[in-house]
C-alpha cells in the first residue's frame, strides 16, 4: 500500500495528527508513506500511485481542481479534523478562517471520502457535514527523544503550563490563583511556548503575575516556543501542569491533548471542568476545577498534596494508545483500499 500525505506546515496540528501517526505506521506496517510539504506543487503530482490521500483540515487553494483529479481517478481521500472550523473573533487567525479556511475545510470534509478527528464531540459537528467518520484520538510517539528527558529534581514546587497566544483568555481563569498560591507556597510557574519580544505573549504573562515584564516577580519563569519536535521537553521541568480553558462553542471542540502530554511525563493535571476534558472524566490523575478564581486555588493546594501522575500515565496508556489508536488507522486504510 502506497499513500501520500499532504501536510501543509511543520504545525502542531500537522505533526501530531498526520506525521507522527503515519510515521510510526511505515515502521510498523507494509505501507510506503510519502510526504510533501509543498502546498504550491501539490496540483501537479502524480497522484495515480497512490492508493489513497490523507490532510489536515483542506487541501490548499488548489483543493477544487486537486479534489476533482482524485475523483477522476477514483482514488480515495482522508481529511483528517482537530479542531472546529469556525473560530472566534478573538483567535488571531480569525479573519483568514472567515475569509477563506472555513468554507475550504466545509467543502474538504464534503468532498472526502472519510474522516477522521480527535474526540467524539467533534465527530458529532463533523457528521453534520459526512457522516463516514472515524474518531482517532490523539496520542504520542514516546519513542521520540522529546518525551524523554530526564524528569528535573526540583528544590521548589514546580507548576508548568504549555500554550500559545490564542490561550490569553483561557489565562485569565487562573492568573490570581496561580499568583496567590506561588507567594504564598513559595511555589514556581513556567510559562512555556513564550516569546519575549511579543506584546501580545507579554499579556499573558502579566495575566498571571498582575507585572509587566520589567517587573517580573522571582517565581515566574519562562520556556522560549520551540518547534513541536522539541516542545515536550519542557514537561521533564514540571512537578504537575494546568490547563485552563473557557467554556465556548469553539473551544469544546478542541482534544484533550494536554493531558496527554502531561502523561508521557508521569504528571497530572489540573482542567477546567469543560469540554472535551470532561472526556476524561474517569482519569484519576486529572483535577477538574470550575473556572472561578477560588476553584482555582483550591485546586492547586489539593494537587500540591497529591501524587497522582501514574494515574494519568495508565489512563492514557490505555486510551491514547498510539500502537492500538495505529491499528484502527490500518483497518480503515485497507478498507478504503479494497
């Protein structure tokens, strides 16, 4: 069996969902994997070699003309989702996605043959629009160097988030509480995925600690935004890790990819109490806090007492599988295939 994937960028959303599954896949399986990652080449590939054709989200600007050549050549495609296609007004991409990615990943999913995504409220939106869908969740290949580090031996409590810019109103759930409960715990906080010279990361930074940069108190630190090939290691510094997230449309639709991050470094975590970590809802090394400034606190106190991150490990062991999620992936491959 020979596919191709089409990957737009080196994203996160791309690494996770296509080349990392599909990687392990050609190791593990009679399967030729191609890649490109060349959007403006993609009209003029040969795609008659191919038993089938797999990306993320929509096929470039040329996805009508590329969509009609498969079809001409009855060869089927796998538009793999992540997240919800309608974002807020609040993400900075949001005038791009109204103008042009929305419409193009509606039309994608349309026009696959199948698809794949990452939980089963988003299979629900999906089947809105194809209803031959496949849920995958998302799962680490924790063979890869950046899942394992050597944990740090921390002299102080260590709490670490890992994100980006979109995540400064998800901050703003915890800013007081993580600030209360380092002064008063002599606890430390890593903001990781930061860049100095952002304004907009400088706000969330000052979400957290109430301080401009010029006046950053001693227990905050930051980790400088690496690629996804290396962000993981962050998570070896760590004691246990947050995920705050506000309850929206948008947002429910996310993974609970955090967590499972956390896992490959034996921490839990602490969520708010809203889709799709709800998912997780029998994981015993996740805390599930509302999202007021007291739930928050309460939170970070309870898990400080605990050890409870070989809970979250063996929960995601057995639901986050990468081996069996890789199987499924198989099945459905040949399945397309016959």
């Amino acid at each position: 069996m020979r596919i191709l994937v089409l990957m737009d960028s080196a994203s996160g959303v791309s690494f996770h969902r296509l080349f990392t599954p599909y990687a392990a896949m050609q190791r593990e399986y009679d399967i030729q994997v191609d890649v490109s990652q060349k959007p403006p080449e993609w009209i003029n590939i040969d795609f008659s070699v191919y038993d089938v054709v797999i990306f993320n989200r929509w096929i470039s600007v040329a996805q009508y003309n590329i969509f009609e050549k498969l079809k001409a050549l009855n060869i089927p495609t796998i538009c793999d989702v992540d997240d919800y296609w309608v974002v807020p007004k609040s993400n900075p991409a949001y005038r791009v996605y109204k103008q042009m990615i929305k419409n193009a990943t509606k039309d994608a999913i349309y026009n696959a043959t199948h698809i794949t995504c990452s939980t089963s409220i988003l299979a629900e939106k999906v089947k809105e629009i194809n209803s031959n869908i496949t849920i995958l969740p998302n799962a680490l290949d924790l063979t890869q160097d950046q899942w394992n580090f050597e944990k740090a031996k921390n002299e102080k409590l260590t709490i670490g988030w890992v994100g980006g810019i979109t995540h400064l109103e998800d901050l703003k759930r915890v800013g007081n509480s993580v600030k209360r409960f380092c002064e008063e715990n002599d606890a430390i906080f890593y903001m990781a995925g930061y860049h100095t010279e952002s304004h907009e990361w400088q706000m969330c930074e000052k979400t957290i600690t109430g301080e401009t940069i010029f006046n950053r108190p001693d227990w905050f630190k930051t980790i400088r935004g690496t690629t996804p090939t290396d962000y993981g290691t962050s998570y070896s510094l760590f004691d246990f890790c947050i995920a705050p997230l506000c309850e929206s449309n948008f947002n429910q639709y996310k993974s609970e990819l955090k967590i499972v991050e956390a896992a490959a470094y034996n921490l839990p975590i602490i969520v708010s109490n809203v889709k799709p970590y709800t998912l997780h809802e029998g994981n015993k090394g996740v805390i599930f806090s509302y999202n007021t400034e007291q739930s928050w606190y309460d939170s970070l106190c309870r898990m400080a007492k605990l050890s409870i991150g070989e809970l979250n490990t063996e929960y995601c062991n057995q639901h986050h599988n990468l081996k069996s999620i890789n199987q499924t992936r198989y099945e459905l491959l040949k399945t397309l295939c016959l």
